[in-house]
C-alpha cells in the first residue's frame, strides 16, 4: 500500500496587499505546480483522495478532479493546518510584523516552547489528526496493531491500495511522524519541510507481525521544470 502526502501549491499570503491571510487562495506559480503535481498521475490511478478544506488545498485539489486521477475523494476538516490563537490574531498584521514573530517563536528553547501556547496547541493538534486518522484507516479495514518497535498495521483485509492526502506542513509533519512512529516536535515540520505540490510517498512492507510504513520518497518535484517553479 502506497500513502502520498502532498503540500498544496505556493499559497498567496499577501493576498495582493502587505497583509497576512487567513486563509488564501493560490498564487499563478502555486496553480502550476498543481497542474504539474497532478499530472504525475494516470486516471483512476487512486483509490482515494483525502483533502483539506482550506481554499489552498482545495485549489491544488482541483486539477486532480478534472483529470479523474482519484476514483473516490474526501474532504476532512481534520486536515486543516495549524491555527492557535496567537497565529490568528496575526491576520491582517504586515509581513514585518508577521515574520518577526515566527522567527521569536521558532527560536525558543524546546523547554519554552513545549510549556507555551504553541506547543500545548500542538499536542492538541496532533492529538486531533490522529484521532480522527485511526478512525477513517478502520473504516477502511486498516488496523493499527501498536508501536513498540515500529508502527505496526493489519492490512490484509483492505482493498486500498494507494491513497492522497493533500494538506499542510504542519498535518504532514503529524502525519509523518505518525506513520514513521517518530516524536513529534515542533522542529519536526521544519526538518521534514515539504516543497509547494511536492510528494512525499509513504510504502507498506510486511513483517511476521504485520505491515510497517517506510519512506519511499520525500519532496519529490522533478515534475517542475525550474528552480523557480520549486518554492517552500
């Protein structure tokens, strides 16, 4: 069984002004790199795709639709990005402002983030994705077995074999780390940093105990045809 994770396309946070968006629509370069992602693709080549409801995912969505690439789709508001408190009082809030609080943020201690509001959202956060995760894997005879050793699956009685999920940094990180069986931190989604339509792709293999995911490739974009075309 295959899972690709894929980052929506170059988002337009400014939203044609110097402000930051709550929830923005595609740049022109981030519908190209939809375009191309989703060409990588033959028709009916997936089983599902699962996607956010955020305007960005949904708009990096669109061209797998039109090429019928999934034979069935799913929108799940689990799949939305972070969004604490703190990141929504910076809508509307310059650049200068917005960029100078993530680098305060991003360079605090792991003690101080961990204890502060960010890192308790992130428990929640992930606590959340995972939850409703399991669910929709047992729907689909998918069966999480444990995670002494490796994460551990019951995979013999479902049908799925491939499946998309197109979301954010911050879901794949959770979803990463969940299917790898790795701690979650918030460096995590900065050390795994998906490129804009990049696949991330995910592969079961068997053991006497049951079925494992490894990683078959990360950030993969030699679709785009330039250096430009590759944006984070």
């Amino acid at each position: 069984m295959e899972i690709v994770l894929i980052r929506h396309g170059q988002p337009d946070w400014g939203s044609g002004v110097n402000a930051y968006t709550a929830n923005p629509e595609l740049t022109e370069l981030g519908r190209i790199q939809s375009e191309k992602s989703s060409a990588v693709f033959d028709k009916s080549s997936v089983d599902e795709l699962w996607v956010s409801p955020l305007t960005r995912a949904q708009e990096t969505h669109n061209p797998f639709k039109d090429r019928s690439i999934s034979k069935d789709n799913h929108v799940f508001e689990w799949l939305k990005e972070m969004e604490d408190e703190e990141e929504k009082a910076l809508f509307g809030k310059s650049q200068e402002e917005v960029m100078d609080f993530f680098e305060k943020r991003n360079t605090q201690s792991f003690e101080e983030w961990i204890g502060g509001n960010h890192g308790q959202y992130m428990e929640k956060f992930r606590d959340n994705i995972i939850l409703n995760l399991e669910s929709e894997l047992k729907k689909r005879n998918i069966t999480p077995l444990g995670n002494e050793y490796d994460r551990l699956f019951e995979l013999n009685n479902s049908e799925l074999q491939k499946i998309i999920i197109i979301s954010h940094a911050g879901t794949m990180s959770v979803l990463i780390s969940y299917f790898l069986n790795m701690p979650l931190y918030p460096w995590t989604w900065r050390k795994f940093l998906p490129r804009h339509a990049g696949h991330t792709t995910l592969k079961s293999t068997e053991i006497s105990s049951g079925h494992f995911f490894r990683l078959k490739e990360f950030n993969n974009v030699s679709f785009l045809n330039s250096e430009e075309e590759k944006t984070y």
